[in-house]
C-alpha cells in the first residue's frame, strides 16, 4: 500500500472505533486496526525519509 492508501485506512479505522459504543467488545479490535496502522504509516514515513509532521521554521 502506498501511503496514501494508508492514511485512508487509518482514518477509516479511527472513524469505526469512534462509532462504537465504549461497552462493545469489537471496539478493541477497531482499536488494534488504528494502531496497526499508524505503526505502518510512521515504517512508511522512515522509510521514504520524511517526517511525521512538517518542520516549520
């Protein structure tokens, strides 16, 4: 996935894990997908040389 892809997903999963109520049992896993994807995104960031966040002067 490209990190466009990526971010996509991220902000689908973040979106899911919100809509859940705080008793249901799926919202864990939502939790899991938000994570995995961040840590694929920040790999990707490493990976091409570019930061998170842009540095302002």
């Amino acid at each position: 996935m490209d990190l466009n892809q990526l971010l996509f997903h991220h902000q689908i999963a973040l979106i899911q894990y919100g809509a859940r109520d705080k008793d249901d049992h799926e919202r864990r896993s939502h939790f899991d997908l938000v994570r995995h994807y961040q840590t694929r995104i920040a790999r990707l960031r490493h990976d091409m040389g570019v930061t998170a966040y842009p540095q302002w002067s």
